[in-house]
C-alpha cells in the first residue's frame, strides 16, 4: 500500500473516533461548547423560515403600558389584579395562568378579593426555582435523571396556593442570553414540581401529566423532550405573534365576551421597564410572558420542534457520515471537481438541514460542523503539504530529467508521457560530432581531467545544438548525436542541422584554443552529418531504462561521414542529400570553405555517397557533380 492509501483509512479513522466521542457527548447533552454556535445556527434557520401562524388556542392578556397607565402605575395592586382576573374568569376560559409571582402578601382586602377571583376560574399561578449554581444535576437514572435541582422554591402565598394550582415560571437561557427550551419539571431535596406550561395543559385538559424518559404525556398528546426534560421552544415570531389583548380593555369592558371563551389566557407583564424580556431571533426584547404561551401552544398542538435522544442520536449519525464523507472527497480529488463535489455535500447537508427545521425536527447544526471541520482542516492541510512537497519532488525530477536529457526532449515527455512509445518513421537530419586525439590525451590527464575535458565539451554542444532546436539524443564519450526532427519531420531541420554544424565546429574551435597548449594541440575534432529516412522510437524494455533515439541507415552513414572528414582533413563531412535538402543560401555554403561533391565508398555500406567537404577559411561555393 503506498504512503497515499494509507493516509487516507488512518484519517478517516481518527474521523470516526472523533465523530463518535462528541456525538457521545451531544447525546448525554454534555456538549455545551457547541451551544452558542448552536444559538446562532438555530436563529438563522429560523429567519430564514420565517414568522409563522400562530394557533389560538392561547391568549396572552398583557399588563402594558395602558394598564398600569389605568391602574395608577406598576406594580399593580391586588385588587386590580383581581377585577382583570375575574374580568377573564367572566369569559369562561379553559385555564387561566398567570405569570406573576404572588409570594408576599399584600393588603388584606386586595389579597382576599384576588383569592376570590382565582378561585372561579380553573388557575395556575407561578412558583420560581432558586439555583446555588448555574447547572447543577441530580446524576441518577430513570425518567428524572437529568432534571436540575434547586436549592429551594418560591412559593406563593397559601391563601392563593389553596384556591390554584402551581407551576415553575422559569425558563431555560442559552449563553447568548436566549431561551431556547423550557424545563418541564424541576425538583428540589424534598419535592417535584412542573413547569407552569405543563400545569396550565393539564389544568385545560383536565388530564394529569405522564412522565416518561423522553416525553410526556398529557392525555392523548404526547410532547418530546430533550435531555432533563426540556421543551425545545420554536418562535412564531416577534412581540405579539400570539393573539395578545391588553387587561386595560377588560377592565374597560371593551372587549368582545367571547375572545376568552375556549382558550387558555396568559396573564403577565409586558409594560416597558417591567424586566422580563428575553432576546429572540424575531425580537430582542419578547416579553417573557410570551415564552411562557409559547411553550404552552406547542404542549396543547404538539408544533413545537422535535428534539428528544432520537434526534440527538441522528444529529450524531449525520455528523459522522458528513465528516467521513468531506475527509473521503479530498482524499479522492484535488481538483476542480473534487471541489466542486465537496461543496455540493456541504450544500446538500445545509439544505437539508434546513428543511428538516422546516418540517418541525431541529437537527443539529453545530454538531456536523464539529465534528467534520478539524479532521477536514487537518487532513486538507496535511494533503496540501504533502502536494507541494510532491510537487517540489517532481519539480526538482524534472530538473534532473532535463539534465541527462536534452531539454526540448525531457518538454516534450512532460507534455506527453507516451511520446514515441510507438517507432515512427520519417525524416530527419543527424549531425554527429567527436574529438579527435582524445583517447591518448586520456591517459595523461587522469579522471578528474577527463572530466572536466568532457564537462566543457559537453556544455559547448548542449549550448549550439538547443540554440538550432536540434535534440542530443546522446553523448558517446568524446562525441554526441544531435537529430533535427524527433518530434516530426519539418522543412526546415536539414537547414538547422547545417548551420548547427557550422556554429558547432567553430564553438569547438575557439573551445579548443581555450585549452592548454599541450592539451589544444593533441587533439581536434570532426562533424559529419546526413539527411534522410530514420526510425525514432524508444529503446529499452517496459518497466526498465529506456533512451528515445533514432536509428537507421541515416544514422549509420552520418557516423561514418565523420571518418571521412577526419580522412580529408576537413572539420565538417555533409552528405549531398542534407546539403540540397537544406536548399540554397544554407549557412554551410556561405560560412566557409566547401569542395565537392566527391563520390565516396562508406565503410559497411554497399553504395557510395556524394559528399561535401567544409572547413573554416574563405568562402566557396559548391561546384556541380561529377
């Protein structure tokens, strides 16, 4: 298995183990981290769903501004606090809460005629829970594990206590400030009491509360709950989305009688300065006693959003698959459509997400992004490091390549892997190029000298025959092969190869009197070049070292033309073929001195060839053949 598959099973492992410790955590409702991400995930689906019809099953009746305006100020007193509850007794509601804690006593006629009041109308009024700690639990099982526990309780007085029923006013805030749940019951060392919300329903359906381990149950309507026995809380929109009628009018009697019949009524502050107010992704300052209806419309029609161990457990599922499945598309392809890919799993999963908040079920949000963002962030990181570093590898590969190969070639395999893997016959112009004398001049100067000998050779070759677009297919030594047309046959290689031949013979030259004395005047050098038919393919087995050269009688003859420059004397050998290829004005004719043709025997070949002979020295022109 190579370094990259795996890199890939070992980072979608961590993934998973990653996955499955905060999922774990979500689960037991331990991931509180993930909570003001959460909020604001939550706020954005929800402005994003918009406001939303709310039922009118409940009523709130607000002591606002005209009330206390009415009343002579705020608080109110207990006598009028009592003719607006028996104002709504008089409409005959299902239940009457009021959201209003009546835990010291007031006058004695005031506090007599409201307890007159509650007691002719099925009533709820508030008792607030006192925490030491801002999250304390009782770690026990069962269907009460999980709930908080407070400290203590305050009760209302007994004289109201006697005539209503009670329930727990407070609401659950996240660390942004806002209620997102409401607990559903709340204990204390030495009593169990539910939520106002709960007992309001109860008090309407004339059914008492069943509990259970992730609902409850209030006649034939069963309510989720998240963990501890939470209502998660979906807002149908800003101040007033739910029916809300100002007690001043019931007082005034300028209401109609039957705006109360039938429903639960909601009695609570939302006079300016009041202090109960809570941020909403609707409304920063909702009236608390809207929270309170909230909860008690999603408890009597169940359109409360779905949130129990169930969805918890498929929040975890969903962040793991998400992450697993980002981690596997950048393993897959980085690229274009690898990206594109990713973001459509990302889109798809937001999407998706959001239409499930749609349709009641509040999916986490937070959660898939945590679970995915550090192994995606780590392992895309550690695959952009591994890419540049393979990219700087081949780089430095290419490099090397174009030093053992011709440039033009080590381009040309670059831009096509499979150059040549198929022969190929065409025409071609081959030049080669040898120093004369260097074998006896070897043995004195030791390996260093050779090599430095060669080193500077080899660069005044390279330098001339990549200046003409010729291709050194080889260096043999003290000579090279040069090919004009590798990579397909063009009219105007044979005129390359000769001004290459001249360019290179007087580069060597001037190479050579740059030499030592004793050195310059051993050896010499000789260039013979042909035109005509090669075969150029690759050389070598599959799998092994292979070399691109080309073959043939052409190359044959164009080694062998520099025996006869080096038997005439002459620097440069030219096949007549290359010369009249090449075409009039080639830079052999007019840079030198040149004789010929002369008909000549080449050695392990049956025919004869016409050759032209070229040194440097004054110019000559090609006379006719013989």
């Amino acid at each position: 298995m190579n370094r990259r598959a795996f890199q890939t099973p070992i980072a979608l492992a961590l993934t998973l183990l990653w996955g499955i410790a905060l999922s774990l955590q979500h689960w037991h409702g331990d991931a509180w981290f993930l909570d003001r991400v959460e909020a604001t995930l939550i706020d954005l689906r929800m402005l994003a769903r918009g406001p939303r019809q709310a039922p009118d099953e409940v009523v709130i009746v607000a002591i606002d501004d005209a009330t206390a305006e009415l009343a002579g100020g705020y608080p109110l007193k207990r006598d009028v606090l009592a003719r607006i509850v028996t104002a709504i007794a008089e409409q005959g509601p299902r239940a009457l809460a009021l959201d209003l804690l009546l835990v010291d006593p007031g006058p004695e006629a005031g506090d007599a005629s409201l307890a007159s009041a509650l007691s002719a109308a099925p009533s709820v009024i508030a008792a607030a829970a006192v925490y030491g700690q801002s999250r304390q639990f009782v770690d026990e099982a069962g269907p009460l594990g999980r709930i908080a526990g407070a400290t203590r309780f305050l009760m209302p007085l007994k004289r109201f206590g006697d005539v209503a029923q009670i329930g727990v006013v407070n609401v659950a805030t996240d660390q942004s400030g806002a209620p997102r749940t409401m607990p559903m019951l709340f204990r204390s060392a030495d009593r169990l009491l539910p939520a106002l919300p709960l007992r309001v329903v109860a008090v309407a359906t004339g059914q008492e509360p069943i509990i259970e381990a992730d609902r409850l149950l209030v006649g034939d309507r069963a309510s989720p709950t998240d963990v501890g026995h939470v209502l998660p809380l979906a807002y149908y929109g800003p101040h007033g989305s739910i029916l809300t009628i100002s007690a001043a009018d019931l007082l005034l009697d300028r209401l109609d009688k039957a705006t109360l019949s039938g429903r639960v009524a909601v009695l609570g502050a939302t006079v300016t300065g009041g202090g109960d107010v809570f941020a909403t992704a609707f409304d920063p300052v909702l009236p608390g006693v809207e929270v309170i209806a909230t909860a008690i419309s999603h408890l009597l029609t169940g359109d409360g959003p779905l949130r129990d161990r169930q969805t918890r457990l498929a929040d975890g599922i969903i962040a793991i698959l998400f992450a697993l499945c980002l981690v596997g598309l950048i393993a897959w392809q980085r690229s274009s459509a690898g990206a594109v890919a990713l973001a459509a799993v990302v889109v798809l999963w937001l999407a998706s997400n959001m239409v499930a908040f749609a349709q009641g079920f509040w999916l986490s949000g937070a959660l898939p992004l945590a679970v995915a963002l550090p192994p995606v962030m780590l392992f895309g990181l550690s695959q952009i490091w591994r890419d540049r570093r393979e990219a700087r590898l081949f780089a430095e590969r290419a490099e090397l390549l174009q030093r053992f190969q011709a440039p033009a070639l080590a381009r040309q395999l670059q831009r096509d892997p499979d150059f040549l893997k198929t022969p190929v016959r065409q025409e071609a112009a081959i030049v080669f190029i040898d120093i004369s004398g260097f074998t006896g001049l070897s043995e004195t100067l030791g390996p260093d000298g050779v090599r430095d000998l060669l080193s500077g050779f080899y660069e005044v070759v390279e330098k001339e025959a990549s200046g003409c677009g010729g291709t050194i297919t080889s260096f043999m030594g003290d000579g090279a092969m040069i090919v004009f047309g590798l990579s397909g046959a063009d009219r105007g290689d044979a005129s390359a190869a000769l001004e290459c031949c001249v360019r290179l013979a007087g580069a060597t030259r001037h190479w050579l009197d740059d030499l030592p004395e004793a050195m310059a005047s051993r050896v010499g050098f000789k260039i013979g070049a042909h035109f005509g038919v090669v075969v150029a393919s690759r050389m070598g087995g599959e799998g092994h070292h292979q070399q691109i050269t080309a073959t043939g009688d052409t190359v044959n003859v164009a080694s062998r033309l520099m025996e006869v420059a080096a038997a005439r004397g002459v620097e440069l050998a030219v096949s007549d073929d290359l010369l009249r290829a090449a075409g009039p004005g080639a830079a052999v004719c007019a840079s030198g001195s040149i004789e010929g043709p002369s008909r000549i025997p080449i050695r392990g070949r049956a025919g004869a060839l016409f050759v032209w002979y070229w040194s440097a020295g004054a110019q000559g022109a090609p006379g006719a053949k013989p």
